[in-house]
C-alpha cells in the first residue's frame, strides 16, 4: 500500500487541489479514469507537492480528493483517455477570469434571506410570485421586447450576488446587460397548478442576473366567437425583489407594451445601489440602542401550540384559507377603530391571544408573546423609495405582554404603540436585532410566526408613478382588444414554522392564509390554529367593549382544543472543542458515511490549533450542516471543513452551497482514512494546521 496524499481544496471556481505527499502519475490518471473526461491543470512544485485545477461543478472536485486522498495500492491501473494532455504549469492558466462587476454589501436584511436559502435549496423558500389573467390576443414578440427592455431600464432586474471575497460577506454587482427569462407552454403540455408549484421550486441561480421569471401558460382554444386568454405567472427571488417591486415592474411592463415594447426615459433613480448606499450609511447606534430593549426575550411564547415530542412525518409546506365576508371585515375595521387601531392591529392582537393561550390553561399570570410582523421597509428618508424595485419588506419581530387582567383595548394600544415605535427603524433586519439583543445564533430565530397584512389597493394609489394601476391602462388596452385581471399573489414561503397572511379581496373580504411547516406542524393542526384566529377576529367585534379583559376575550375559545408543535429540532454542531478566543474561527469535520460515531474524538487532543472543533453525527447532509453553519456564517467568523477521506464529496457540495450564496468558500482539507484511528487523526491534523497557516 502506498501512503495517501492530503488533500486541500480551495472551491474556486476553478477548483484547485493542493496534494502533499507523494503523488504518482499512476495514481492521478487512476483516479481521473473514474471521473468524467476534463483536462486539469498539474503544477508540479516539489516531489510531495502538487497544485491539481480542475474544472468549476458540476465537474466532482469532491470525488477526485476522495480519490486521491484515499489509502490505494500501486497496482496497474488502466491509462485513462486523454492523460497525455494533462498540463504542467501554474494554477490559474485554465481559463481567463470573468470581468468583475462593482459591487456593494448586500443588505443585512438580503444576508438574512440567503442564510434562510442556503440549506434547503429546491424548497422554494423565498421564492414568491404574482399572477393574473390576460384576454385577448398577447403579442408574444412585443411582451418580450417590454420586458426586455424594462431590464435595461431596472438595476434590480440585472442584479446578481457579486464574485465571493475572502474576508467579506455576500456583495450585490449590477451587470450592464440581462436577459429576462419567458417560457410559453401550450395548454395541454402542463396544468396551472403543476406550473405553480414546479416554479417555486425552481431554483434561482442568483450570481447570474435575472431574479424574476416568467412563464405564460395558454388556456385551451375558446368556443366560437370567445376570446383567447393567457395565464401570466411571474415568480421572483426575495433575496433581490419584493412583491411591491413586482407590482410597480408591472405597471412599467404594460407601459412598455403599450409603447410598441420600450418603456420611454432613462434608468430609474434611486435603484438598489442607492439603496444598499443609503443603508451602509445609516448611523447603526440609535437602532441598535432601541432594538437591544425591544428585541423579544428567550422566554417568549412564539407559537399559538404546545410543544410535542411526537414528530408530524411530514414534509413541505402546507397552505389553508379562510375568508371573512366583507361585512365581517367592515365590522372587525370599525371596532378597531374604536380603540385607535387598525385591522391589522386587530389581527395582532388576536394573535397575540393566540400565542398566550397555551400557558392560560396553566395559571392566569402575565407572559412574553413574540411574533414577527411585515413591514413595507418604505418607510425611510429616501426620495423615491416608495416606486424602487427591491427587496425592502422587512419582518420585524414585536414582544409584548399579555396579561389577562388587562383589558383588550389595552392590547390593542400597547400593539399600536409598538408599531409607532419600530416604525422609525423598519431598515433593521432580525440577524442584527438577533445580534444586537445579545441571542446567540445557536439559539434559533426571536419568532417563529410572521403576520403578513395586505392593505386595501386604492385606486390610482400604492404603488408609485409606474404602478400597476387598472384604470389607468384599461381603455389603452380596451382599444386593443385586451382586458387583464388584476393580479393576484402567492407569497413566498419563510424558515419560519407558521405564517398568517391577510388580504382583501375585490368584493372586500379579507382572505386568510395560513402557511406552515409540515415537519413542525401537522395540516390539521394549522387549520385549527387559522380556524380559531379567524373566528377571534369575527367574534371579538360582538362580545368586547372598553372593559372586556383579555381573560374575557380568550373565553370565547373556551374549551377550545390547543393543537401540537414538534419541538424544534435544535439543528446545532456538536462542539467537540471550544475556540481558545472569539474570532479565532471553526473547523468543522464532517464524517465519512461508514465513519464510527466518535471517529473525530482525538482530534480535540491533537489538534494546537484555537478553532473551535464541531461536527454531527452521520448520517448528515449538507442541509443539516449547512443549518448547523449558519451561525458561524452569519458572524463572518473564519471557517474550515475538515475531514477523512470519503466525506471529500460531502465537504466539496457545502462548500459550493456557501459559495452560491455569496459568501466566500471555504477551505476544504481531506487526509487519512474513515477508521479514525491515530494514524489518520495525525495526518488530518497535520493538513488542517498547513491550511490554517496560509495566508487569509
């Protein structure tokens, strides 16, 4: 048996490896054999020292160190195709970098949404989308051309995460050119809610511009003498765009078709550089001094549940609706009213009911409730930024204390105060509320629900200049043969566990959604949860006045049942040692699937580094240590993998999945075998401390 390499793999891209120890050419075209053809860069720097670069992924940089750093013999190995044209010479000769755009820092609020992103890739989170309904005859060559020529016009269509760069979070570039995506389908190649459900989960690749859609699905032929129509669904990524910013793209859109395909003037102003410049600007010391005493408390109620050790079994998200009639949603205003709130406020407050019950059965004292609230993000001193495309909604979380003892109305004052009061730093995002309140990041989000309130459109308002706004096109159109359906929105789902979303509808009902997690929550849970919040905002109207008590109000859910929650599962490495200071940085070591449970145990004792160790336990995907790295991510801590050989491939597709996201690759170092024994244990050792030594 020959002795195997160590292997450290910088992600890229390109890919690169640095092997130490003695490499053969026998051994590297052996392992290339079992790879899909490619033609790598070899620099040859000593006898025990190589640079191997190797194409960017989908290339398998992973499997090729597991190859290489794998125990092997010297047998025979067959010469793969194409090994004469491996090259000697130095790393980066494989191809010209790309132009790099000028970038900003990404906004904290877009560093919180790609945190959320980044473990669960193909799950739609974030991913939100608008519909309407178009009749008539649609010039498919003109609606491409409008869109088109709104992207030369809109920063924020051409905008993309920005290269990585060490030492530094993910950046935002604007590219000088990009093409919008619209795909037609015939109406017999897919049905309305297959497309739907295959967009969202559609992934965005966001370091390439382009963080909106389109897809055009035509309905069957109509009868005799009707009229042919079009399902229109734009689907977008909340790292760069919020459904406000689709509605005013939409109304710029249909100034544009109507305008033979060109929208008239130049670039808007201000865009989302003008943003992110105004954020990084802001004085952090009054916001930070605010949130630090407003942030919700550990012990805080989050879910209107009881926490069950029983899982659900399911996966996904679920979605449930309930509708109260537009003389219910008149009533709920009006009695809001009453006290100086709103519906919105209205709906607050029943949630706030809900999240107290649970404990109410128990005793009839005081308790925190904590849940996040949307907030436009638009209510800032930026001229303009009421029509700017980008991603400004904003969950802002909200505590308070529910004693029973008060009165309703009191509830309803405090929730209303509590808006006034956030409402001056609305540009703050929960990480650095997280942050600033002192909660380490292993301990989970502030809030586990988020209100989500849709205020009534007004007609010719809402949206800015360019908004969408029917009335203002409709005869432009009308004169044209068409006439389109307001549009109608899914929103996009969060990391949160349980969102309630509320919107009136044109006949001016207010529709309730409920979206959940399926592994926290079960579908017949969440729909008794909506069920109960709806029938608090019908009948709260009827049985409360000025001295109606909170103790009152939560009686008309008397004898009500309190559904289940699986507790939160805590998704947190398992620290195998502590770093010897803060900022000293992470080493995490990810187990080979065939590794024993402790494989990692002597490294703690061996290894003089001050990083902290952590690892799980196999089995564990990159899902679970991607959540697991979110906290050392969200510091901007230094970070390491680490591991025996076999779990290369494993370490290669998180690091990847880090660099996706904008943030900078770590390193990846690979040496001795799954056993875990001494021998490996010092030859990992020893590669991490030649990899913590390079410079950055």
């Amino acid at each position: 048996m020959a002795a195997p390499v160590t292997v450290i793999v910088t992600p890229g891209p390109p890919p690169s490896l640095d092997l130490h120890g003695p490499l053969t050419q026998r051994a590297l075209e052996a392992a290339l054999a079992a790879l899909p053809p490619c033609t790598p860069t070899l620099h040859r720097h000593t006898e025990t020292h190589h640079t191997l670069q190797v194409p960017p992924p989908p290339f398998p940089a992973g499997v090729l160190a597991d190859l290489l750093a794998a125990p092997r013999s010297e047998d025979a190995a067959p010469r793969p195709r194409g090994a004469d044209d491996l090259n000697s010479g130095p790393p980066g000769e494989a191809g010209a970098p790309e132009p790099v755009q000028a970038a900003a820092p990404a906004a904290p609020l877009q560093r919180d949404v790609l945190l959320d992103a980044l473990a669960r890739p193909g799950a739609g989170l974030h991913a939100g989308q608008v519909y309407w309904r178009w009749h008539g005859p649609l010039d498919v060559a003109r609606f491409t051309a409008a869109w088109q020529s709104l992207a030369d016009r809109e920063a924020v269509l051409r905008a993309a995460l920005a290269p990585p760069v060490r030492d530094a979070g993910p950046q935002i570039a604007v590219h000088p050119h990009a093409a919008v995506e619209i795909l037609r389908h015939r109406h017999d190649a897919t049905d309305w809610s297959t497309l739907l459900v295959a967009e969202r989960a559609r992934a965005f690749d966001l370091r390439h511009p382009g963080p909106l859609r389109i897809a055009l699905l035509d309905d069957p032929p109509p009868g005799e003498g009707g009229a042919r129509s079009t399902r229109i669904l734009i689907t977008y990524h909340q790292a760069l765009l919020d459904s406000s910013s689709v509605r005013t793209l939409l109304g710029a859109f249909y100034r544009a078709y109507l305008a033979d395909g060109r929208v008239p003037g130049g670039e808007r102003r201000p865009d989302v550089r003008d943003h992110l410049h105004w954020l990084h600007a802001q004085n952090l010391g009054p916001a930070r001094a605010f949130w630090s005493r407003a942030a919700p408390s550990p012990d805080a109620a989050t879910l209107p549940a009881r926490p069950a050790a029983r899982t659900t079994g399911g996966l996904g998200h679920g979605r449930s609706r309930l509708t109260l009639s537009a003389a219910e949603a008149v009533r709920l205003r009006e009695w809001a009213a009453q006290w100086g709130a709103t519906e919105s406020t209205a709906l607050h407050a029943a949630w706030a009911l809900q999240l107290y019950r649970p404990s109410a059965d128990l005793d009839a004292n005081p308790r925190s409730v904590a849940f996040a609230v949307s907030v436009s993000g638009r209510g800032i001193f930026l001229e303009g930024v009421e029509a700017l495309p980008g991603p400004l909604h904003n969950p802002l979380p909200v505590q308070l204390v529910v004693d029973p003892a008060a009165t309703v109305s009191r509830l309803l004052a405090d929730l209303t105060c509590r808006a006034l009061d956030a409402a001056a730093y609305e540009w703050v995002s929960a990480g650095q509320i997280q942050a600033w309140a002192g909660t380490s990041p292993d301990a989970g989000r502030l809030t586990e629900s988020l209100i989500v309130f849709e205020p009534p459109a007004q007609r010719g308002h809402g949206y800015g200049e360019n908004a969408y706004r029917e009335d203002v096109y409709r005869e432009e159109l009308a004169a044209e043969g068409i006439r389109v359906d307001p549009p109608e929105a899914v929103g996009p789902l969060t990391g949160v566990p349980f969102t309630l979303a509320a919107r009136h509808e044109a006949d001016g009902s207010l529709v309730l959604t409920a979206v959940h997690d399926r592994t926290r929550f079960s579908d017949n849970a969440a729909a008794l949860i909506l069920s109960q919040t709806a029938g608090l905002l019908r009948e709260l109207p009827f049985s409360t006045d000025g001295l109606t008590t909170v103790a009152e109000a939560l009686g008309l859910l008397s004898g009500a049942r309190v559904p289940p929650v699986t507790i939160r599962p805590t998704g947190a490495l398992r620290l195998l040692r502590e770093a010897a200071h803060p900022g000293a940085g992470t080493i995490c070591l990810i187990p080979p699937p065939d590794a024993p449970p402790d494989c990692y145990g002597g490294l703690a004792d061996l290894h003089p580094g001050p990083e902290a160790l952590a690892t799980l336990t196999a089995p564990a995907d990159a899902a679970d240590f991607l959540t697991g790295l979110r906290p050392v991510l969200a510091t901007g801590e230094p970070l390491v993998l680490g591991c025996f050989s076999g779990a290369g491939t494993l370490a290669c597709e998180i690091a990847d999945r880090i660099a996706a996201h904008g943030w900078y690759p770590p390193l990846v170092v690979i040496a001795g075998a799954a056993d875990g024994g001494p021998g490996s244990a010092r030859a990992l050792t020893g590669a991490l401390n030649s990899a913590t030594a390079r410079p950055g």
